[in-house]
C-alpha cells in the first residue's frame, strides 16, 4: 500500500515512523508510506496489521518566480491560499520558502468545520491549509464566495475538479488533467503559474478602460440629448453644425478614448459597473449641456451677433466642459496623461490658429466680451461639478472585497 503515514500508520508501535515522517515534511518534503499487510483491505478503516517497508520523499522545486508572482497578487490586494491534500507542515515549509503571509500558522483540513460561518471565518484568518479532500476544496471555495469574494481556483487533478467548476474562475494547468481543462475557463499552456499576473493585468485593464471610456461616450449622450431637447423646447436654432460635432467629439471624446482604452490600469473591477457610470455622466452630462446652452443664449442676445458666431461660442464652451471631464476621467493625471489631455485644447488652438481649418468647421470667433462671458458661464456652471459628481471609486489593495 501507497498512502499517508499519518492516515496508514496508528498503533503505538509506529510512533517512530510517524516521527521521521513529520520531520521530513517540516523540511518541506513530501512523504509517502509504502507498507504491507496480509489482513484484507476495506475502502473505509485503516489496515490491520501494516507492516511499514520504506517512506518515498519528493522535493518540489519552488520556481524562482513564484516569489515574484505572489508579491505581485499582495500589491493589487489578491488574498494566496494554499489548499493541498498534502501534510499541512509540508505545505507551510514551500509556502515559507516563497514567503507567503500566513505560512507560519497552517491549519490542518481534518480539523475544518463542515461549512458555513464557520468554516468561513477560518479561511479568513489562514492561509495555509493541508490534507484538504476534493469536496473540502469545494466547500472553500463556496465560504469564501458566501463573504463577498471573487475567488479564482487553480488545479491540475481531478480531486480540483468540484472546486474548479464552482469557482467564478477556473484556471487549469495545461499538463494536468483532461478533466480539469474541460470545467476550466482559462487553461494555461505552459503549466506555469507565473503567468497569472499578467492575465490579472489584462483582465483589470480592459474592465477598468471600458469603464473610463464609457464616462466619456455616456456623457456626450447625455448633454446631446439634453440640448437637443432645450432648444426644441425654446424654439432656437441648433448651436451646432455637424462638422462643428465631429470637432467635439474627436478632441474631447475620440482620440483620448482611443488611447486611454489601450492605457495600463491596475484598477480592480467590482460590481456596480452601470450605477457609477450614470452617477457619473448623468451630472456631467447634464453641467455641460447647461453651460453650453447658457452661453449660446447669450451670445446669440448680444447685438450684432450672428448665428454663426453664437456657434462658434456654443463649441468652445461644450470643448471647455469636454477638457475638463476629461481631465477627471484620466486621473491619476500621469506624465503621459497630463500630455495626452493637453495636446487636446493645443489642437483645438491650431484649428483656431489656421484660416482654412476655421473656415472648415465653421468657427467664426464672437467679439472678446462674448468669448469671456460664455467662459465665465462654464466655469461658473463647472464649480458646482464637486457638489454632484461623485467622488472617485477606491482601487488598490484597499479596496474590499478582496479577490481571492
């Protein structure tokens, strides 16, 4: 028989194989009995009789990146635990090797509540965890989701399976099982955990971008219509043409949404997606279309005006307010953000700068009390922005719930 000395051994007889058992496995050594007995086997007791014959001792050799990979998953606030089915001393000693919190005080699955609250609050307060048996994974997996968690399991046997498939993302080895790539969502080729990273990376950089890029494009939504709505209501001409649009959306909206959506970002994705979207662009929306309506009106009632210069104070007030939601949407305002949201007014200042691009989109400057009245408005109309917008969504390894 192949098995556990602590499982297959148990008379007193056997205290000195259980002896060098336990210190190879607080060496960081896996022990495996081999011993035989001429009693008959059952499936459900420990074997009479058993006669030990030799242990079998295997090393795992730690990666040299694993200690980089972890230290990575404590930056972004990601809780390790270490689930095996191994001894709970052998564990501990590779999990102080890689310098895992946690690896000092590890809790033997034997002792692990059945589930519920308490099994929850022992997962919450370790982080080692040996001889766990395949429906004890999954009893974890649902404690730790029943406490608000994302947990994310990674295995490469058939005894992950149950936690694998329960997860809300299963990550298999691509040398493992066939079993354990079926249930999984993402399978890693090369069988190596030191490219969990960078899919955490990828993962939190498309959620986060799609997320600031929406601010951007819902609040345009948001102050169209409503203009769209306010001089259908009073009766005025358009403030806009539609070249003069296409200048708004691409300075405030489309070139900046191009390269924030390919930006780096470390900030954690988290339920709500939709509520702080519109408690976003719903207030900034509507500041812009106020502010942009009040100095079209304006202008358009000072003497001597034309349509088109009214316009033309329409757009820069609206391309005044877009730089501005701009400005909040790209923080934290990196040296390469801060170029990026200021290269935008520049090119708007070199459409200004050139007769035929000012005769392109229709620009034709008011007189200067009219320019400095309408931007008054805006950043009168804008002060009020901090009382209504809300305030930014905490990122980083503050920020509960922690994944897991």
């Amino acid at each position: 028989m192949l098995g556990a000395p602590d499982v297959l051994l148990g008379s007193p007889d056997d205290d000195r194989h259980l002896a060098k058992a336990r210190a190879h496995a607080e060496a960081g050594r896996r022990v495996v009995l081999l011993g035989r007995t001429e009693a008959p086997i059952g499936t459900d007791r420990r074997p009479d009789r058993l006669v030990p014959v030799a242990f079998v001792i295997l090393t795992d050799r730690v990666r040299e990146t694993a200690s980089t990979t972890l230290a990575y998953f404590a930056r972004q606030g990601v809780q390790v635990k270490v689930i095996s089915g191994d001894h709970p001393a052998t564990v501990a000693a590779v999990a102080r090797r890689v310098g895992l919190p946690g690896a000092d005080a590890p809790f033997d699955a034997k002792a692990l509540p059945e589930g519920g609250e308490e099994l929850a609050d022992v997962l919450e307060t370790h982080a080692i965890f040996g001889r766990v048996t395949p429906q004890q994974k999954r009893a974890m997996v649902e404690a730790l989701q029943s406490r608000g968690h994302v947990v994310a399991m990674t295995g490469d046997g058939v005894n992950d399976v149950l936690a694998l498939k329960d997860a809300d993302i299963g990550v298999a080895m691509g040398s493992g099982s066939s079993a354990t790539r079926a249930v999984a969502q993402l399978v890693l080729l090369d069988s190596t955990f030191d490219a969990m990273p960078s899919v955490v990376g990828e993962g939190r950089r498309v959620l986060g971008n799609i997320e600031r890029t929406s601010n951007l494009y819902v609040t345009k939504t948001v102050y169209a219509m409503l203009i769209a709505l306010g001089v259908g209501v009073v009766g005025l001409e358009f403030p806009f043409l539609p070249r003069q649009l296409t200048l708004i959306g691409a300075l405030t909206i489309g070139i900046p949404s191009f390269f924030l959506a390919l930006a780096p970002n470390d900030e954690r994705a988290g339920p709500g997606f939709l509520a702080r979207v519109l408690r976003f662009t719903i207030p900034a929306g509507s500041l812009a279309a106020i502010a942009t309506f009040l100095g079209y009106v304006l202008a358009k009632q000072e003497p001597g005006i034309s349509l088109a210069e009214a316009r033309t104070a329409a757009t820069m007030v609206l391309l005044y307010i877009g730089f501005l939601v701009l400005t909040i949407i790209a923080a934290p305002l990196t040296t390469w953000r801060l170029a990026l949201v200021w290269s935008m007014p520049a090119l708007f200042g070199l459409v200004m700068a050139f007769p035929a691009t000012r005769e392109f989109f229709a620009l034709y400057p008011p007189p200067l009390i009219v320019w400095l009245a309408s931007f008054g408005i805006a950043a009168l109309v804008w002060s009020f922005a901090r009382l209504f917008l809300p305030p930014e969504r905490p990122v980083g390894p503050g920020a509960p719930p922690a994944p897991v």
